[in-house]
C-alpha cells in the first residue's frame, strides 16, 4: 500500500513536470508577441488547463491506460520505472531548452519497463505505432491548418491597415491561447489519470470497468495547472523566438491551429504531443513569409529530440525497471 502511494505521488510529480516543461506550449506565442506577460499568460494558461476536465471525455485516459502495453503485464514496478524515465527526460530536454514531448516519453517508459519484465511480446503494436504516426501527423496537421488560417486571415484583413490589424490580433490572441490551454489541459492531464487508474486496478482498488474518480481528475488537473504556474522559461524562448519571429496575428493563427488539433485528437483519445502540435503550427505560421522565415537549423535539433524521446525513455525506463524490480 505505502508503494502505492508512493506511485501515485510520482504521477503528480511527473504532472507537475509536464505543465511545466509544456507551458511553453501553450504561452510562448503570446508572451513573444507581447500580447501578455509572462506571469498573466501563465495564470491564464494555468486556468484553462485545470478546467479542462469540464469540458472534454476521458479517451485519451483510456487509451494510455489500456492501448500500450498488456495490461496484465503491469504492475507497480513497470509504472514507477515509467515515470522515473519520463521524469528524468522531461528535465534533461527543459535543461537544454528542448521543446519535447512529455507524451512520448511516457509511453517510452511504459514500453521500455514493460519489455525489460516480459519482453517485446507485452507491447500493444497498434497502439504504440498509432502514438509514433502522431509525431509526424500532428506537427503536419498543425504546419497546414496554421498556413491555411494566415491565408484566410490575411485575406479577410487585406484592406486594413497594420495598426489596425495587430490592434485587433492582440485581443484575438488572448481567446487561441486560452483555446490551446484548454486543449493542452484535456489532453495532457488524461495521460497521468490513466497511469494512476492503472495502479489502482493492479493493486485491486479499481477495476477496468471502475469510472476514473473525481478525486483523481481533480488532483492530475491541479498538478499540470500548478506546473504551467512556474513556467518553462528555457523552451518558452526556443518556441517563441528561436524558431521564427511572430506578430500578433501569426501567434493567433499558430495557436487556433494547435487548439483544433488538439481539440481534434482528444476527442478520438489519441495522446497527442502539444508540442509537436504547436511547434508545427509555429512554423506554418512563419513559413507563410517564405522558407527562409523559418530557422531550420534549430527546428532540425527539435525534431531529433522528438524522434529521440521514445527510445531513449524505453531505455532508461527498462535500466530503472532492473533497479526497481530489485528494490521492491
């Protein structure tokens, strides 16, 4: 029981970690534009990120839960094992100001913990696959939603003048960053209850056909707000500045996208990176002024990070599951 608990407050912790290390996700477009501070955007990130449970179901739980690994293969050495890989990741890419996903590496340390206890017989292929497509669909998604919405918008405004047009964006602006918070909360938050649903299944406290519990929602909303509250500095100045320069209006369209994609992706309860969603909107916002808007050379490094999360992640999650197994 005392394991148990200890699970669950790594969980937390982990959901501290990602609103944190993904704040930057939902308020570096709106802090590098200047619409709004960066302690106002991270109190409105925080807001919209708690109350997102409102408003959308709990799929992508679901899927985190019971579309990765075996679930008989799961245990509370496989999660702790997990959430130390996904911890210890998440530090190490905010530590060098790398946008990466917090998704992935969790799902990396599931697969890993669970490989190292049964081999690679306990990995979901179809599940784990769909996640890895998503590193490449969701950034594209995002890429052309965002191209397309600058076209529309700049078409629309064609006739008015800069001032006007940055005047009218600077308000917009506050409702797509407020639309990506609730987007990054309904989908972010989901994957940590569907790790603490699992723990409580394996220890007998839940069962598969048990409604995830309130108390659970509550607290894993509670934890990403908080973690949003202190803010990523580091990867918020990579993805507000160091990818491509944005006015007020590119920020709006680069964040309408993120949120429809998100919006989208949850409803179907797929666990989707924010980041990857909101860095590919970023850069079809900036590749609208032509290619050479775009700073490819630093794109190029967070793209390898992306592609990196997952099997690094399984790796230390299977070394930690070694340690762990012998500990406990």
């Amino acid at each position: 029981m005392e394991f148990l608990y200890i699970v669950i407050a790594a969980v937390l912790i982990f959901d501290f970690i990602n609103g944190f290390h993904d704040s930057a996700n939902s308020i570096a477009t709106v802090v590098s534009t200047k619409v709004l501070s960066p302690f106002t955007a991270v109190l409105l990130a925080a807001f919209f990120n708690f109350i997102a449970f409102l408003v959308f179901p709990l799929s992508v739980a679901a899927t985190i839960g019971k579309g990765i690994v075996d679930a008989d293969v799961i245990n509370l050495n496989v999660i702790f094992a997990a959430l130390i890989a996904a911890i210890s990741w998440n530090l190490l890419t905010w530590w060098w100001g790398f946008p990466s996903s917090s998704s992935h590496t969790l799902v990396g340390g599931l697969v890993g913990a669970a490989v190292a206890k049964a081999g690679f017989g306990a990995v979901i292929a179809s599940g784990v696959w769909k996640i890895v497509a998503f590193i490449f669909i969701s950034p594209v998604v995002g890429m052309v939603l965002s191209f397309g919405i600058s076209a529309i918008v700049l078409f629309l405004f064609r006739n008015y003048s800069p001032f006007k047009v940055d005047k009218y964006f600077r308000r917009f602006q506050l409702l797509s960053a407020s639309a990506f918070s609730l987007g990054h909360g309904g989908n972010d938050a989901q994957k940590s209850m569907g790790i603490i649903w699992v723990a409580l299944i394996v220890t007998g406290h839940a069962t598969k056909n048990t409604e995830i519990a309130l108390w659970i929602v509550l607290s894993c909303h509670s934890a990403i707000a908080l973690g949003t509250l202190f803010g990523g500095w580091r990867i918020v100045k990579t993805m507000g500045q160091k990818i491509t320069k944005l006015k007020p209006f590119e920020g709006f369209c680069a964040e309408t996208a993120g949120a429809l994609t998100l919006f989208g992706a949850t409803a179907f309860g797929v666990p989707v990176s924010t980041t990857h969603t909101i860095t590919g909107a970023i850069i079809g916002a900036g590749a609208r002024k032509g290619v050479s808007a775009v700073k490819w050379g630093v794109t190029t490094n967070i793209f390898w990070a992306w592609i990196l999360t997952i099997p690094v992640s399984a790796i230390i999650s299977s070394i930690a599951y070694l340690v762990v197994a012998h500990v406990f």
